[in-house]
C-alpha cells in the first residue's frame, strides 16, 4: 500500500476492493481486469481482490463472474480490510459519502461514481475529509472526460482554437423510462437516488462542460417535470411512487462569459444514450456525440467562403489522447474503454502521488450545480452559484 515516492519501498501491487456490481460494477470490473494488459507500462500489478454486495448468492456469483477473488457481503469489511488499498463505489448515491469517508478514514484510496452525493452536505464532508487526506486518492467516476474526443475537444479550447466561447449546449438524453409501464426502479426513489434524470446524468454534462470549457456555472434557472408518478413495481402487485424528476433543464451563465443550456431526460424516445456537446465560439465551433464517440465535428470560421462546413474528425490516431496504447488509427473504441483510461489515471495518481482527476472538490461543485436546479425548480428565479475556490 502507498505510493512511489521517496517514503518507502516500491508498491508492486494494489488490491481493489468494489462495493456494488451491477451496471457499474460490471463497467468498473472489466477496468480494473484490463489496465495491466492494456497498460504494459504500468510499474504495478492490480488485482481485484474483494466485490461486495447485499445478497450472498448474488455477488458470489458476481464476483465469479467478473474475476473477483472473494466476495464480501458488509462494505465495512472491505473498507477495514488490511489487503485492501483501493476502494471502488458503484452503489447508489444514498452510500456514497458514509463509504467514502470511512474509507479514506482507513487509509484508502477511493474511486466514487457519479453524481459524488445524493446533497451538498454529503458532498461537503466527502470534499473536506478528501482535503485532510493528502497521501490518498479520491476520485469521481465522471468517466466521459476520458473519451479520447472529449479530452482532445478540451485540448482545442485550451490551445485558443475557438477564439470567444459564446454557447454551450449540452444535452444528455435517454428513453428507458418513456413507456409508464417500466418498473420503478431504486433510481426513481429521492432517498436513494438524489435526484432523477438531474443527477444520472445531467451531472456527466455539467461536468463535461466545466471540464471542455474550463468555465463554472455562475447563476442558473431551472424547470424539472415528473411526467409518470407511480410505476409497477417487478417483484410484486403494488406500485412504487416516484420522486425524482424525469427531465430537467435550466438555462446557465459561465464565468469566463459563455452562454450555456442543459438538459437531461429519460423521456427522450429513440434517445438510448445520447449525450451531445455543442460549442460555439467566435473562431470554430464542435459537436460531440456520445453515440459517435470517436468522432468529433468541427467548424472553423477562417476556411474559403466555397469549403466553409463541418468537417468530421476520427480521434483514433496515435497522437490522440488515450489513444497510444489501443488499436491502429481507424480501429475504433466504445464506451468500454473509457473505464480502462480512468482506472490507469487511477493508478497513476496512486503511484505517482500526483493529484487526482476529476477529485472531490469537482464532485462538490456539480452537486452544487444539482442543487442549484432543485432550488431554482421551486422559486423559479435564477440561483447564484458560489465562484469555484482556486
Ligand atoms: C443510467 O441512466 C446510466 O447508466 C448512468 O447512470 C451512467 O452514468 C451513464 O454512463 C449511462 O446511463
């Protein structure tokens, strides 16, 4: 356990303990299989060494599943566990901060999925104890900043290509719930959950947007619709009432003077995962679409009148972020892989003992974003957001 700098002998492994695997978990598993095979430069060996879940039979068999070498049934077991120098969260958001916090408490370095907390308090303790716990890692699973496309797209903005950014438009679309007869589900429950469609997955926008642009949410205004209120619950004749919202959009200033409107629905037909990212600036503009996740559209204003248009950009060279250690240009990636580069950027924080990405105090600042969409849903004014400390 620890890192590679000068305190101590060289780590040669690091033992993941998961808690939770069904979607994420699932995602997460193949990551953590993946980064030494994929990552031949990788000066450690990661092992997966603890899965834990509720039911014995089913994370036993999980675990099995996906190359875990034993499964646990009480988190706390795993966070305590003295083989243990990582700790993965993919459970629901209700768990997050109690897990996170008694982890890095035991001197464990954490990965947490999004969104970080189910409130602002939550997230708040997370961010405070991950500041007083300088030698470890603590990072948010916004795993779409590390689409090779999107962090290039940063790269573009970073580098001045896209002069005065003038409109951000995100949106992040899905339709698994659009037909009222699809079960209720933990994520249609506030208590579990946080919130609906706002926190699944408008928290990846208004991260990919702070993390493109390089510009925060300063004030914002919101509307949010529950459109079915009760749904039939799979294990038996009832209904489960829902108390999240199924779509939610609001309306943004950024500090660095950008335009910007998000939305997020699982109501959106024919959408299945369709994260997009419009940027408009005074030089060029993009489009990235999730479903197209290598390839990125771009606009630039100075091309001859007669060639002036999108033109589609294959991220799959070698000079591409992410992209040295996979497939010849051209051989494309999917959602999969993103996984595999946030759990090497894991590791690399863990080792080299450089800081995390995105880490706590980002996960803080979009669960202030979420609760800025709840509050401004209520009053329907415009909410003020506090400026991100440096
Ligand atoms: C469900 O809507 C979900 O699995 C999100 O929870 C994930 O974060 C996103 O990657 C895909 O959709």
């Amino acid at each position: 356990m620890g890192t590679n700098d000068d305190s101590g002998p060289p780590v040669t492994t690091l033992r993941v303990g998961m808690i939770g695997y069904a979607f994420m978990g699932q995602a997460h598993s193949a990551a953590w299989r993946d980064v030494n095979p994929v990552y031949a430069d990788l000066p450690v060996s990661v092992q997966l060494t603890a899965l834990c879940g509720r039911s014995t039979e089913m994370v036993t068999a999980a675990a099995r599943q996906y190359g875990w070498s034993r499964a646990e049934t009480d988190w706390r077991a795993v966070v305590e566990a003295e083989d243990i120098d990582i700790v993965d969260i993919s459970t629901p958001g209700d768990t997050h901060a109690e897990i996170a916090i008694a982890a890095l408490r035991a001197g464990k370095h954490v990965l947490c999925e999004k969104p970080m907390a189910n409130t602002v308090e939550e997230a708040e303790r997370m961010a405070a104890v991950a500041a007083e716990s300088p030698g470890l890692v603590a990072m948010v699973g916004f795993t779409y900043r590390r689409v090779p496309a999107v962090t290039f797209l940063r790269h573009l903005v970073q580098s001045g290509r896209f002069g005065r950014l003038r409109h951000v438009r995100a949106v992040y679309l899905q339709d698994w719930l659009a037909d009222a007869d699809a079960p209720w589900t933990w994520r249609l429950d506030k208590d579990k959950a946080g919130s609906g469609a706002l926190g699944d997955i408008g928290a990846h926008i208004v991260d990919m947007a702070a993390y493109v642009t390089g510009q925060h949410i300063t004030r914002l205004v919101a509307d949010t619709e529950t459109f079915v209120t009760e749904r039939p619950l799979s294990d038996d004749d009832g209904t489960g009432e829902v108390t999240v919202d199924d779509t939610a959009s609001f309306l943004a200033r950024l500090d660095g003077g950008a335009v910007a409107t998000f939305e997020a629905s699982r109501f959106a037909t024919g959408r299945k995962n369709g994260l997009r990212l419009e940027l408009n600036g005074s030089k060029a503009s993009a489009v990235f679409e999730l479903e197209r996740p290598n390839e990125l559209m771009f606009y630039e204003t100075d091309a001859p009148a007669a060639e002036q248009g999108f033109r589609r950009i294959l991220v799959t060279e070698k000079t591409h972020p992410y992209f040295d250690v996979w497939w010849p240009p051209g051989h494309t990636i999917g959602y999969q892989q993103p996984f595999t580069h946030q759990a090497h950027d894991f590791i690399r924080a863990v080792i080299d003992a450089t800081p995390a990405s995105p880490d706590f105090a980002d996960g803080l600042r979009v669960q202030r974003v979420l609760d800025a969409v709840q509050r401004s849903t209520e009053t329907g004014a415009w909410v003020e957001l506090p400026a991100p400390e440096a």
